[in-house]
C-alpha cells in the first residue's frame, strides 16, 4: 500500500501530484474515517486552496457531514477553533512555506492537533480500498465568521494584557504574503501596539520573500526594524504557525534560540510548579534549551524531527511547552500546536513583564553555534551513511531517537537525518565555540562525501 500523508498531512503539487480528483477520494475517505458530526474547515491564501475547499466539502457532505467553513484562516486558528468551538474534527487546506505551485490538505482531530500517524494510516487504508461508506443523509454546508474573534480573545486570555498594553510597543510584522495577515495585526492592536506590517497583502504567489522565513530571507524585516526604531520584528511563515523573531537591533534568531527565551519568561512566571513542567522539543534543537529547563528543574523529552510528533508526545506527556528549531512554538495552556500569532504575544509579554529588551533577554543565555547543511541522497544510502558514522564512533555518546546524534564532546554534537520529504540528507551541527564547529562541520562533511563516493 502507497502512503497518502507525509510528514505533514497530505501535500504535492497541485494539479499535479494531488489533484481535485485526488482531494474528492481523500475526503470520501475523511468521510468514512469520521463517521459522522460536524467538521470544521479553513484554508490559506494559496490560489488553488478555494478550489480545493470545496471540493472537500462537497465530498464531506456528500458522505453525511456537515462542514462549518471557517473561511481563510491562518492554521493554528482552525485548529484553536476545533478544539474551543467543539467540533468532531477540523480540515485545513494549506502547504504551510512550500512553494506557490503547493498544496495540501491536514486533518485534525476533536482535539484540534493532527490525528496521529496511527490513525493517518487508517485513512489510508480507506482510501486505498476504496471502501467508502456512502450515506443516505447528505450533510450541509455552513459558514462561520467568528474564528478570527474566537481565536484573538483565546490568545489575548493567556498574555498579561495590562503590562503589555502599558508599554506601547512598536511592532514590525512581516507577514510573508500569508494567513497570519488576517488575525495579527488585529491582535497586535488589542495589545496596545503600534503595528507595521510589510508583505501584508494575502497571495499564493508570496511575491515578497516567498513563504518560508529563515534567518537569511528576512533583510525587509531587518531593514524596516532598525528603521523605525521598532521595539520587536516578527516573520510569519505562508499558514502561520511558524514564527521568527527580530530583535530592536535587527538580529533575527533561530527559533530554538526564541523559544529558549520564551521558555525561561514562561518558567519563570509559573515559579512553584515549574518543577513538573515537561518540554518536548526534537533532537536536533539547541543545548540551550536544556540549559534553560534545568535552571527551574523542568524536564526535556527529545523526540524525533516533525511537529506532529511534538504536539502528540506534549498530549501524552502533559507537557507545558514544545519547540523546534525551525520556529515553531506550542503552548498547551493555548493548545499544543505552534502558532506564530500566540508565540507573538508570549514574546511581548516577555518583554513588557521583564522591562527588558529582547536582545537584553537573548544575552541572558549563553552563545552557541549552529551549522545546517543538506546532502543529495537516496533514503539507502542515507542509512549507509548513518551506519558508517555510527561503527565510527564508537567511543562516542550517540543518540539513535531520529537518524544518529554524535556528542563529540560536552558542548558539541553532529547530527545526520534522511528527510521525510525529499531525497536529501541534513546535517545539523552545535558547538559552544565557532572554530570548534567549523571543524566539526569539515570533518564530517568529509566523511560524509567520502562515504558517499564509495
Ligand atoms: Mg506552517
């Protein structure tokens, strides 16, 4: 049987890998799966995500479910209004920062996160088969208007609204051309702050710095930060659930290096309790993170690379809190999902019941050195790759949770993975010092190439 669902719900290019065809079976599927009740479903800006809404819905109905449309909404705000509103389960039609010429589709489950692997491959197993069940009752289609709202007033309930308010902050948000522009700056505004947003108008074209933020796309944002004397930057990725953080000197941090501070601020306000707080975060994150955890005794569970796995492991672990490096921040008292916009405000709550600035906050915590690369391979000889590394270090501490970590010594490790969505393999590397990590990067970048050649 072929997989349907990839890492992160079911994605390709549409029209091509996943087509209206494709969406309509999927649904019958979903249909199936889900019995019966209602769905709720949203969509981001991309120009086929109409079309693929309601071919969805029409499907949905068609197998007896009624389908409360949301409308465009970032994804973390379908999912926060599953959870709140108390549907059966959610849709969301989005490809997150893949390229314009993407697509997907991600189910949620009543309790607003992804439906685990388990159950994808149950769906799966409908949809190969064939085997819908076809109902007599054909469900109806409704609109919502106020998830936006639901989703504002849930985020402004969990920050300390006075204190950030008081401040009067000054905001640059670069909103990528994606979802976030609909709900953002709306809560930004209900936070006191004078708000300036660039790339703010929704296209699926993301004509402004293309969907994904990365320390090295953000030069608008940087720009227009140090501009505008602002206090704060923001970068949101195209369904935003994915946030990057600039600092009033226009340094943008690594999402692990964000939410290590956004860790600390919330530790620190739950002081008394923070001693049965769980983080989950991925085991390619930084050191930090567990350097921050163990200043109020909070535990670290490292995990396997995908934010799936994060919010379903923060669910069974009743975990306060998730990361990972790429940006992503979850809140369970929120809902354990990232979400660009509820990160925002926990940053400006940082900020405002600190007194502190953010690069004030960032030299809190030490420094330490990242390195991402990539290699083309396919997924055997990645696990070639993996397995030389592993006979080669012997005498080393190695993790095995996702690929193979290599501790080369206290403060630095070399990690290897095969992607689950192309056929590449990434490095991660982190060190306390930058020549260290230089060498450690060269090194294994030798090995790796030489092992490869073979
Ligand atoms: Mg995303």
């Amino acid at each position: 049987m072929g997989r349907l669902f990839g890492t992160n719900g079911v994605r390709g290019v549409f029209n091509k890998d996943l087509t209206l065809d494709l969406a309509l079976r999927l649904s019958y599927a979903l249909g199936t799966y889900f019995k019966e009740g209602k769905v709720l479903l949203g969509y981001d800006g991309r120009y086929s995500s109409p079309l693929l809404a309601d071919v969805v819905t029409a499907g949905l109905n068609a197998m007896g479910l009624d389908v409360y449309n949301a409308g465009l909404v970032p994804t973390p705000c379908l999912q926060y209004c599953v959870k709140r509103l108390g549907y059966d389960g959610g849709v969301m039609i989005t490809a997150s920062h893949n390229p314009p010429e993407y697509n997907g589709i991600k189910v949620m489950a009543r309790d607003g996160v992804e439906i685990p692997r388990e159950e994808e491959g149950i769906i799966e197993e409908i949809f190969f088969s064939s085997n819908f069940k076809l109902s007599d009752r054909l469900g109806r289609e409704y609109s919502i208007s106020n998830a936006i709202d639901v989703y504002i007033n849930g985020i402004l309930s969990l920050v300390d609204y006075d204190a950030i308010r008081s401040k009067g902050f000054k905001v640059v948000v670069d909103l990528g051309n994606g979802a976030q522009a609909v709900a953002v700056p709306r809560l930004l505004d209900a936070l006191g702050c004078k708000v300036i947003t660039i790339n703010e108008r929704i296209d699926g074209s993301f004509p402004g710095r293309g969907s994904e933020p990365t320390v090295d796309n953000l030069h608008d944002l940087k720009a227009k930060v140090i501009d505008s004397n602002a206090d704060l930057g923001v970068a949101y990725d195209g369904d935003g659930d994915r946030s990057i953080f600039c600092d009033e000197h226009g340094n943008i941090y690594t999402g692990d290096r964000s939410g290590a501070i956004l860790i600390d601020h919330i530790l620190k306000q739950s002081k008394g309790y923070s001693n049965d707080v769980k983080i989950v975060t991925p085991i390619n994150s930084s050191m930090l993170i567990d350097i921050v955890a163990s200043k109020y005794r909070a535990k670290v569970i490292r995990i396997k690379v995908g934010s799936v796995e994060v919010s379903r492991e923060m669910l069974r672990s009743n975990a306060l809190l998730g990361l990972e490096e790429n940006g992503g921040f979850m809140y369970a008292r929120h809902i354990a999902v990232r979400d660009g916009a509820m990160s925002t405000a926990l940053m400006l709550e940082a900020l405002a019941v600190s007194n502190n600035s953010l690069s004030e906050l960032n030299s809190m915590h030490r420094r330490f050195y990242q390195y991402k690369t990539k290699f083309q391979c396919s997924s055997t000889e990645s696990l070639r790759v993996i397995e030389e590394l592993r006979n080669d270090a012997k005498d080393k501490r190695v993790e095995s949770i996702d690929g193979i970590k290599i501790w080369i010594d206290d403060e630095s490790w070399v990690m290897v993975r095969q992607s689950g969505t192309e056929p590449i393999m990434r490095l991660y590397a982190e060190a306390s010092d930058d020549v260290r990590l230089k060498d450690i990067v060269r090194l294994y970048t030798e090995k790796i190439r030489s092992i490869l050649k073979r």
